[in-house]
C-alpha cells in the first residue's frame, strides 16, 4: 500500500496522507454505522456536544460550534472493528509503526454543517504519554475533507519537538499555535491520514454545506508502554497485526467484575 519513501516521509515530517484505504461500500457501511451510533445515543439520553471547551475562541464563538464525538465506536457496530484491522490499514501500520501493532481506542468525529466543532493545535502524547512514541492516530475520512469543512491540519516536523506544553494538557497556546499556520491536509472520502501522537495538528471550524465525518483509531506497538496509568479504553491492547511478545504484559492491570 506503501513504499519505503512514504515510509521516510512519515519518519522526517511526522505524518502521511494515504488515499484510498478504504473502497466505497466500506466509505458507506461506516457512513451509516456513524448515523445509527448518533441515533442510538439520541434515544437514550446520551447525545451530547463534545466541542473542545478553552479559551482558544472567543466564548460567542465556542457556544454556537458542535462535535457528535464518541469513544469506542468498534463496540457499537462491526464495520469499525472490520476498518480497524482492514488488511490494507495493517499493510500500512506495519510498515509505520513495526510488525506488532496494537489498538490504543477509536473514536467518531463528527462535524456537521456550518457550525462544526473547530479543535485548536495540540500534540496529542500528553493525553497518553508512552515510552518509545510509536503512537500514532489513523483518521479515516468518511467526507471529503478540505479547509470550508474543516479538514485536519499538521505542523510538519513537529513530532521532533518532544511534548510541548498545553493549556491544561489540552491545547497549544492558540495565539502562538493557530490552524491556519498549519499545513491543510485535504482528503478524500476512504482516504486516511496517520499522524504521530507528537505531531502537532488540528482543525478549523466547518463553515460548509457539507457534514465532515471521520472516524479515528490511535495505534502502538506492542513493545510501547505507557508511562502513566491513566486513559484506559475499550479494546486497548487488541492486536491489530504480528503477535505480543510479551505475554505477562498482554493487558492493562484491571479487574473486569
Ligand atoms: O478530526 C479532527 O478534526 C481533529 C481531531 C483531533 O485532533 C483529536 O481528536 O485529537
């Protein structure tokens, strides 16, 4: 799916655009498995606006923006455990990350039309800090995603910076940091971007007609430990490709009752 020049520009700029992961009926199987999540959550009360909250926008600004966004969405409908593992996303991973790769959490982010969520610079290691930084996110794009609907923005090179400091470990001084000085990583419905945990991205509001919808998987190695014992999820640790070898660190110290 990849060639090793890919794989050099991943290592120097901290992220790569790889189109056309994913065909169209696998584009649309998700489509509707985001609806019908949305639907599901709607019915029992559990529907909420996950926009960012800060002071990166002016407060009108921030109030009037909107993110349908949940965690674990490979538990509410099998084409996401299918995407997550999709040969042609290990064929990838393998050669980004290393033979053994492991699932971190997947997530849905939605941005309707017009007043889609806008989410300031930020690295995203300080959420889960790990020793050897293989983490990476895979955003697959359900739309096609340009600056009007708010498509992800990197900061090439940043992933060589080490952690930065954040605003409450969330975001980037947005004065210092903003989206536009980033670089527009426009894509198309099934392609997918991987960025490194380090590389500093982002995304502007969606001002479009367009919904912008992207559904995004955070991956390590299998020989990456954490060095906190906080943001546990759902499916962490869930071999993606290759084998674990290390049996005795196989999972999270947690007791399932
Ligand atoms: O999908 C986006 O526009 C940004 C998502 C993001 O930065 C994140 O979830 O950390």
């Amino acid at each position: 799916m990849i060639k090793p020049q890919d794989v050099d520009f991943y290592n120097e700029q901290g992220y790569l655009l790889v189109k056309g992961v994913f065909n169209k009926q696998e584009v649309e199987e998700m489509r509707t498995a985001v609806g019908a999540i949305i639907d599901r959550a709607a019915k029992v009360n559990r529907d909420h606006n996950a926009q960012w909250q800060g002071d990166f926008l002016p407060p009108e600004e921030l109030k009037k923006l909107v993110l349908k966004g949940f965690h674990d969405v490979h538990y509410h409908d099998a084409s996401f455990l299918r995407a997550l593992m999709h040969p042609n996303m290990a064929a990838v991973l393998s050669q980004l990350i290393g033979p053994n790769v492991q699932l971190h959490h997947s997530k849905m982010l939605v941005k309707p039309p017009e007043n889609g969520a806008a989410f300031p610079m930020h690295q995203d290691a300080p959420y889960f800090p790990h020793e050897k930084h293989t983490m990476l996110a895979a955003s697959v794009h359900l739309d096609d995603a340009n600056v009007e609907n708010g498509c992800l923005h990197v900061m090439p090179g940043s992933h060589k910076e080490g952690m930065l400091p954040h605003v409450g470990r969330h975001y980037l001084n947005a004065k210092e940091y903003p989206v536009s000085d980033g670089v527009p990583c426009i894509a198309e419905a099934g392609d997918v971007l991987f960025f490194n945990y380090l590389t500093i991205h982002g995304s502007p509001q969606n001002r479009s007609e367009r919904n912008r919808r992207n559904v995004l998987f955070q991956y390590r190695s299998a020989t990456d430990f954490p060095t906190t014992k906080e943001h546990f999820d759902w499916g962490m640790g869930l071999m993606v490709c290759g084998e674990n070898p290390h049996f005795d660190r196989a999972h999270p110290e947690f007791t399932i009752v």
